[in-house]
C-alpha cells in the first residue's frame, strides 16, 4: 500500500514538503520490506529510524506554529503526540511479535491513513502561515 505524493500533500512551507515527502519515502520502504518478508531486525531498524524521524518533523512543525502564533497549535500538537503513542504501541508489538500478516497489515493501514488524512487535511492549513 505505497504512498504516492501528490499536489494535495503539499503544504506550500518548504521544509514541511521536503520533510513529508522523506517521510513518505521512509514509509514506502518500510511498507516495500514488510512485503519482502524482511527478518524482524531489518524491520526494527526501520521503524525506529521512522520513530526519530517523526518526532523530529513534528518538532519542526511545531516550532513553526509556535513562531507564527498558529491558534490551532495546542490542538495540532495533541494530534502529534496521540500519533506517537500509538506509534511507540505498534512498534512495542513488533518488538513482541514479530511481523504477522495482521500486524503488518494494521500498521500499513493505520500509518498511510493517518499520514493521508493528517497533511491534506491539518498539515495544510499551516499554508496559511506563509
């Protein structure tokens, strides 16, 4: 279930873009090795770097908002860090469980879902930052 970046992702903020567009990247990879079978401690590696890298984009967003006084930073902020803990509970079932069809198939789902939805629909009002 690749991602295909499109028109509809991009925020018009630069460093937002580029940095989506890795993450994109990053999750098709990821979303490539889960299809290849890849063993349990390529797949960790992957997942972990996806960890740092997401922690620092939303950073990046967030000191974007808050250099702007963008009013929906608290709520936009508590979207990142519900994010995150749901991140760090798929990656605590991969620790335990390995790479089942079913994990890998709700992670698949759940991460393009949330990526999806959360650019085109709430990254994107920060455009209006610029």
């Amino acid at each position: 279930m690749a991602i295909s970046w499109n028109k509809n992702l991009e925020t018009g903020i630069q460093i937002v873009d580029s940095q989506h567009k890795s993450l994109v990247d990053k999750l098709n990879e990821f979303f490539e090795a889960c299809i290849q079978k890849k063993g349990k401690e390529e797949l960790m590696d992957m997942i972990k770097f996806l960890e740092s890298y997401v922690v620092f984009h939303f950073k990046t967003e967030e000191d974007i908002m808050q250099r702007n006084k963008f009013p929906g930073y608290l709520k936009h902020k508590a979207m990142h860090d519900d994010f995150i803990k749901e991140f760090l509970k798929i990656k605590d079932r991969f620790e335990k469980e390995g790479t089942t069809i079913e994990l890998v198939n709700n992670t698949t789902k759940f991460l393009t879902n949330w990526l999806i939805e959360h650019i085109s629909k709430v990254d994107k009002q920060l455009g209006n930052l610029k």
